[in-house]
C-alpha cells in the first residue's frame, strides 16, 4: 500500500460519495430538499417528500456509492485496507459535499454499500438489526443507530480487534452516531417524524 494509492483511493472515493443523488433527482422533480421536511439531502427525507419510488432510488445509488467507492480497491489493487480507506472518504464526501459547500446526508446507505463489498456478513447482522427495529418503532433514524452500534460487535467477533475492519466498524458508529444526534435529541423530546400510520 504506497502513498499514491492511498491518495488516489481518498480522493476517488471523497468525489463519489460527493455526488448528492437526493439534491439531483428531488430537483429534477422540482423540490429544494433543503427546505422540505427535515432538510436533510438523504434517503429517508426524500421518501418523506416525493414519496417511496424516489427514496428508495436515493437509498439505491448512495449504496452504489459506497459500494464503487470500497470495491474497486479490492478488485483492482488487491488491497482491504485500501478499501477500508475508501469508503471512510466516500462516507465523509457524502456527509460534507464539496458540491453542496460541506453539507450532505447522513451516510447509511453509503456505508451499507461499503460493507457489502468488504464485509458483508456483518451488514447482513446490521441489516437484521435495522428492519427489526424499523419493524418494531418505525423510527428510521433508531434504526440506523442500532444498526451502527451492531456494527464493531459483529466485527469483532467475525475478524478481531487487530482487522482494520474492526476500526472501520468503530469509525462508523460514531460518525452514523454523530450525524444522528439530532434524531436523538428529537427522539428523547418525543419529536422525531416515523413511519407510523
């Protein structure tokens, strides 16, 4: 693993995970997802506002982002760390676009798209974690913190605390955690938006 790899992966991956598909496709259907619902460019409020074909569309290319931004690493230069490294800029151009002067979403897909390329036994743990708790709250943004919580603890079993896919899954749950903290704070008011019927 040079210095140059490591360069071009960051910077390959901070361009791709920059790319705001919800600001994209919610202009083209003539919406600012800026100052609709919870202003936040991300999957979840896009379904909240145009409705489930475009969130989940959303959903879909944030985790190609991630996906791209891990996998071409491992498929080209053979290297885990490398994909590691990879998706952790990917989530950060997600989260701080250069496009969108450092703002962005929060990063679940992108990082769900990450983890099927470089471990995918512990999404498949994560993605359990996160319907049961959608299935049983409705709340979105609970369900990615269990989700990122579920994360180093499968990892650690699965690889150990020396893979750098344990300090991957570390880095995660507190960025996941962190971009979610005004979900938490709404939750604890009994404020945040669900699902709910």
């Amino acid at each position: 693993m040079s210095t140059l790899e490591i360069i071009v992966v960051s910077i390959a991956g901070y361009l791709i995970g920059s790319i705001s598909f919800a600001v994209i496709l919610s202009k083209r259907q003539g919406v600012d997802i800026f100052t609709q619902g919870s202003g936040n460019p991300g999957a979840t409020n896009v379904k909240r506002i145009l409705g489930a074909k475009w969130g989940n569309t959303v959903f879909a290319l944030d985790a190609f982002k991630g996906l791209v931004a891990a996998g071409w690493p491992v498929l080209i230069l053979g290297e885990i760390r490398l994909a590691v490294i990879g998706l952790i800029a990917a989530i950060i151009g997600h989260s701080f676009s250069v496009f969108l002067k450092f703002r962005g979403g929060k990063g679940v897909a992108t990082t769900m798209g990450g983890l099927l390329a470089i471990m995918p036994l512990s999404l498949l743990i994560g993605l359990l974690v996160w319907v049961v708790a959608f299935y049983l709250t409705k709340f979105v943004a609970l369900a990615s913190i269990l989700f990122a919580f579920s994360l180093p603890i499968s990892a650690l079993n699965l690889y150990g605390s020396a893979d750098p896919r344990f300090t991957l899954s570390l880095m995660l749950c507190i960025l996941i955690f962190f971009r979610h903290r005004s979900n938490v704070r709404r939750l604890l008011q009994g404020k945040e938006n669900s699902f709910k019927k």
